[in-house]
C-alpha cells in the first residue's frame, strides 16, 4: 500500500484530491468497472438468495397486546445479554447493554 508521508500543511482540497486520486487508482489496479460489471450477476444471486432464506418477522407479533409483546421480549433480551456478555467476556471487552424501552414510553409511542 502506498504511504503519504505528509506534514499537516496540507489544505482539506489538496488532501481530499489525493484520496480521491489514490482510490481512483486503487479501483482501477483492481480491475476497474470492467471487474464490477463481471461480479454483478454472482452479487445479485447472493443478494436473492439471502432475502429468499431471510426470517421475517412473525405476524403473530403484530396481533399481540402489548403487554404480551413486553413479556415476550423480556425473555429475549435476557437471552441477549448473556450472549453479550459471553462476547464481552470472552474478548476481554465491557458489555454495555441498553435497557428496554419501559412500558408506559412505549404505550404512550404506540398511542400517538
């Protein structure tokens, strides 16, 4: 990769055309719109089949009272952050979970 070894004199113009020019130039050692056009029938496959195998929403959910879909959730959201933290915990990271929207705020979002 190419290194720009650069004092901070530059204007943002003259710094953003070089990044405009190195990417230019990157997109075409790559094989330039030749090598996109190539890939777009494989692309387009891979984007249908993963909306064709995606899992939609239950249309359950859109039935249930609200205080049904609270419970629901709950139990999902536990099951959510310990998963969290099992990642947090194992890449030595800080899980930082938000609580859940509580129910009056809800309710009341649903209502107007």
């Amino acid at each position: 990769p190419k290194v720009v070894n650069r004092s901070c004199t530059d204007t943002f113009e003259e710094l953003e055309s070089e990044m405009i020019s190195s990417y230019t130039d990157a997109f075409e050692d790559a094989g330039g719109p030749e090598e996109v056009s190539s890939q777009v029938p494989e692309v387009a496959e891979l984007v249908r089949s993963y909306r064709h195998g995606r899992v939609r929403q239950d249309l359950g959910f859109e039935i249930l009272g609200l205080k049904y879909l609270y419970q629901v959730n709950n139990r999902w959201l536990k099951k959510f952050e310990e998963e969290v933290q099992r990642l947090a915990s194992g890449t030595r990271g800080i899980a930082t979970i938000a609580p859940m929207k509580s129910y009056d705020r809800a309710r009341a979002k649903v209502l107007t």
